[in-house]
C-alpha cells in the first residue's frame, strides 16, 4: 500500500475513533480561557488586528468554540472542518442559529485543498496537533500557513513541558497493558484499573513531583479524554518552539499563552519563546499558544486605543516598603516605587483602561512614558495585569 493511501487510512481509523466515543461532553463548556474577545485583545497586544469576521476551526467537533465566535461577533463567517459525521451533524445542528454564515465540512485534511479556503483572520486549531499522525500534524500547520490572514491570529492547543513528557511515557506504559482493540468503555474501565495499580506501585517508591502530578492529571482526565489522549497512540508532547518553527516561514510568530501568568512581555517573539520554554522545562502542561501573522511589527503595542489594562494588584503596604502591592495568586509583593506606575495600578484596578487614557490623566513626559511601558511589560510578565478590548472596539 503506498504510504499516503496508509496515512489515510489511520486518519479513517482516527475519524471512526470519533464516531464511536465523540469528543462531546468534555467540551460542551469550552475553555472560559478560550474567550473571543481574550483571544483578539492579546493579539493586538501583539501586533494583530484582532478581527474574527472569518472564523476557521480545524478539527471543530461538535462546535462549541465557533458557537462563541458567533455569540459575540454578529456577522462572523464560521467555517468548520472535521473528519467525523457524527460531530459534524452536531456542529451543524448547534449552529443552525447563525444560518448561513455557517459552513461545516464533513472531511479529512489530508484530502482538503487549503488554497480552495480562503483566507481567515482568526483560527482554531484545538484539540488537534498533538493527537493525530505526524502527516495530519503536518497539514494542520499547512492550513494555518496558507490561510491565516496578514494580522490574523491563530490559537494552538498543546502540551508542553517536563510534566508532559512524564505524560507521555506513562501514558505509553497504559497502552502497554490494554488491548488496542476493545470497545471504548471498556477499554477506558481498563485504562483506569492499569492507572491505578501503577500509582500504587509507584507510591511505594520515590517518585519525582512531575511524575507525580503526570499521575493526578491522568487519573482526573474525564473518561473521553482517557480514551482520545492516554490511549490515543498519536498523542504526543508539542513545543512552542517547534510551533514558532513550522509557523515562521510564513511570517507568524509566538505572541503569547493564554494562561495569563505567560503574557509574554519580550518584544521579539523568539525572546518570548525562550522564556516560555524556560518555564515549561520546569513544568508545563497543557498551553493555549498564541501566534500571530504579522505585518509590520512582532513588539508588544501596548498604547493601541483600542486595548484597555485591567490590573489585579491591591495595596499592601508595610513599614519597609510603603508603596508594596500584592497580587492574589502572587506570592511575592510588587514594590511600585515610580510614581506614575503607581497611579497606572491604581487607575486599572477601579476599571479596565487603556494607556492612553492614562496619559490623559497624568501629564506624561517622554522620560515617564518609557518608564511607564517598560514597567507595564514587567507587570504582564509577572500575570499581575491583563489586556481587554475597549467595549467600542469592532472585531468583526
Ligand atoms: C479532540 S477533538 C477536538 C474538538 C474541538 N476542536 C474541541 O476542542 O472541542 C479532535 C477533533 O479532530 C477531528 N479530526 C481528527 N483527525 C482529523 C482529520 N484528519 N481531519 C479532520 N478532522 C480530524 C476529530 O474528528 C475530532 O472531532
């Protein structure tokens, strides 16, 4: 058999995996972190339009993230692919609201023209890279290449980091010992059984942190999920780095992570990709990962008008340091000794506003808003500040 008549064959053998334990029931709330409007405002940040008037999501299941793109973008164009019958009758059905601007394909990637698209300024790609073959893998980068468009964002789910390597071989370890070829719930009652008697065996010796933590994720995945990642043998561990590098040819970039404490302050994206590896080398987990394609500039915009800063810091001064703020999920204090980044948290902590509102209110000189930005970018690097966008702001 030639190998691409293989390749899809394991995609069918994908797909039908689909069809007899859909992806439902773990998505149904997708992720509050996946919030349009998060998702434009730190593009912006970033040197993106922040638009969604045409909308893709590559592997859409039953559409649950469209859906929110059409919630809150009136005119958006939705348009979903995905391998499976079953999901797709879903997606449609969920979707039927937004009428025709919806368009769900029922096909593989493998056998989709990316060119036959369109171009789109914001796309999905969740749930996907990381579980299926290599080749899938590959077109799903294709897709993204030749249809994000200039400004375009683009969202990437994965795992990444130490504690998902520690994942992967104990997720291998699982599939060892259950038989590839049981029905779904039985062979996630048996994926179940094998966890728990590895965590016994495991306890007994010294185990590592990560490995711990890989067996309380493991043992705590909703049983969809056992059957599609642990027993899923595609499922793999992805880096940021290697995204940024498959990505790049095209001019799209690493802009950030959703988790907000990633809020990347670096103002080129290979520096925030290193930081980012960095971090997920001491852990890491699963990442919504940001890239952008940009047009004229990859360094943080944080005076755009169009984008507002909402700061999560409280006063808590002591007798040694009287101008110290803490942040709840903070342990260590932020000393804001300037004056005017001190009236910054003060101002974005009554409400969400942007810089240049700021500058409004404080007469800056071009010393004190130097100083005023390098130190917001500090505070985005530490999670103790977010972007949203101005409640006037198009994204369709
Ligand atoms: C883990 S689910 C994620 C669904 C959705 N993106 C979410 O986050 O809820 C992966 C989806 O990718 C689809 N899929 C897998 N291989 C595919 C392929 N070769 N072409 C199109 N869709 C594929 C599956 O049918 C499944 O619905």
């Amino acid at each position: 058999m030639a190998a691409s008549e293989n390749m899809r064959e394991t995609s069918t053998g994908i797909g039908s995996d689909y069809e007899q334990l859909p992806f439902f029931g773990a998505d149904d709330q997708s992720d509050p972190m996946l919030k349009p409007v998060t998702i434009a405002s730190c593009s912006i940040a970033y040197g993106g339009q922040g638009r969604c008037a045409r909308t893709l999501d590559l592997g859409c299941g039953s559409g649950a993230l469209l859906e929110r793109i059409g919630q809150c973008c009136e005119s958006a164009e939705l348009v979903g692919i995905d391998i499976s019958f079953t999901a797709c009758t879903e997606a449609r059905r969920r979707l039927e609201l937004f009428g025709n601007r919806v368009q769900i394909i029922c096909a593989d990637l493998l056998e989709l023209d990316p060119a036959s698209l369109g171009q789109f300024d914001m796309i999905y790609a969740v749930g996907l890279a990381y579980c299926v073959p290599l080749a899938v893998a590959d077109r799903v980068y294709a897709f993204i290449r030749s249809c994000l468009k200039p400004g375009g964002v683009v969202v990437i789910g994965h795992y990444t980091g130490s504690r998902a390597i520690a994942e992967e071989s104990l997720f291998a370890m699982v599939r060892e010992k259950v038989p590839c070829d049981l029905p779904p719930h039985e062979a996630i009652h048996q994926a179940r059984l094998v966890l728990s008697e590895l965590e016994a065996r495991y306890q007994s010796n010294a185990t590592s942190n990560i490995e711990k933590y890989a067996f309380e994720l493991a043992m705590g995945r909703h049983a969809v999920l056992i059957y599609h990642e642990i027993l899923n043998p595609n499922w793999r561990p992805l880096k940021t780095a290697y995204l940024e590098q498959v990505l790049a040819p095209a001019g799209i970039g690493f802009a950030c992570s959703l988790a907000p404490e990633l809020i990347q302050s670096a103002a080129t994206s290979t520096a925030r990709i290193a930081a980012t590896e960095v971090h997920d080398d001491l852990g890491g987990g699963h990442r919504y990962s940001l890239f952008v394609r940009w047009q004229d500039r990859q360094r943080p915009d944080l005076w755009s008008p169009s984008l507002q800063w909402q700061t999560f810091l409280s006063p808590a001064p002591t007798a040694e340091a009287p101008n110290r703020y803490k942040h709840p999920d903070v342990k260590t204090g932020f000393d804001l000794n300037n004056e005017i980044t001190r009236c910054f948290a003060e101002v974005t902590r009554v409400a969400p506003t942007s810089l240049l509102t700021i500058r409004e209110l404080v007469n800056l000189s071009q010393i004190d808003r130097e100083t005023l930005t390098s130190d917001v970018l500090k505070l985005i690097g530490y999670g103790a500040i977010r972007p949203s966008l101005r409640a006037d702001t198009q994204t369709t």
